[in-house]
C-alpha cells in the first residue's frame, strides 16, 4: 500500500512537473512573439515611411499631397463658417421667441456660481461672529 502511495506521488509530482515547464514553455513563446510582433511593426512603419518619401519625389503625388492639403483647409475654414452662421441664426431665433441661448445660460451659471461663493463665506463669517459672541455653557447649569 505504501508503495502504491509513493508511485501515485511520484506520478503526480511528474504531472506537476510538466506543467510547469509547459508553462514556462509557453511564457517564453508569449515573449518572442510579443518581440517578434513589435520587431514586424516597427519594420513596417518604416517601409511605409520610406515608400512614401518616394512617392512624394513624383510630381503628381506632390500635387496630389498638396491638393489634398488645400481641401482639407478649406474644408476646415468652411466648416467654421457654417458652424459661425449656424450658432448666429439660433441665437437670432431664441432672442425673438424670448429663450435663453447656451452662452447666457452659461454665463448666468457662472455669476451664479459667484454668489453662492460669496453667500458661503458671509454664511461663514456670521457663523465664526455667532460663535465669539455666545458665551460658552457651564457643565453645571445643564445639570
């Protein structure tokens, strides 16, 4: 029976055995392919860099970047433009039906903000004043 033990342990330490260094196995391959992966991505980027410097020294890729360029500035310029007529026309149509705009909600939360500020400290200070002129209550007087 003692011997059986021994061979069952035995076993069991064997299996224990090889999962740890299946374990450390497949750590080992984890970390070559995590190096492996990033040695592959920086390679790639590089290669995609330097294809684009040589495209860039033929003349209708140079025009094509700069065409490409000159739009999206424009589009941006426009699009600042709407956004300006856009916000210009609502604060138009909320004045004439009588309704706040965002900007003065803003700016109405912000003056609010100031005086709850203010009302903090004068409730404050009143509190420190209250304080200094109540006398202190003796231990004997509750008793």
């Amino acid at each position: 029976m003692a011997q059986q033990n021994t061979l069952l342990e035995d076993g069991f330490d064997r299996i224990q055995t090889a999962f740890k260094s299946v374990e450390d196995e497949v750590q080992k391959v984890q970390k070559r392919f995590e190096t492996e992966s990033n040695k592959l991505s920086k390679s790639a980027n590089k290669r995609i860099k330097n294809i684009r410097k040589e495209m860039l020294k033929y003349p209708a890729v140079k025009q094509a970047d700069s065409l490409r360029q000159d739009l999206s500035k424009q589009f941006q310029s426009r699009a600042k433009e709407f956004e300006k007529q856009v916000g210009g026309g609502i604060d138009t149509v909320l004045g004439s039906l009588q309704i706040a705009s965002q900007s003065e909600i803003d700016k109405l939360d912000k003056k609010l903000g100031r005086i709850n500020r203010r009302l903090k400290a004068l409730d404050k200070t009143i509190s420190e004043a209250t304080a200094r002129q109540t006398p202190p209550s003796s231990p004997s007087a509750t008793s």
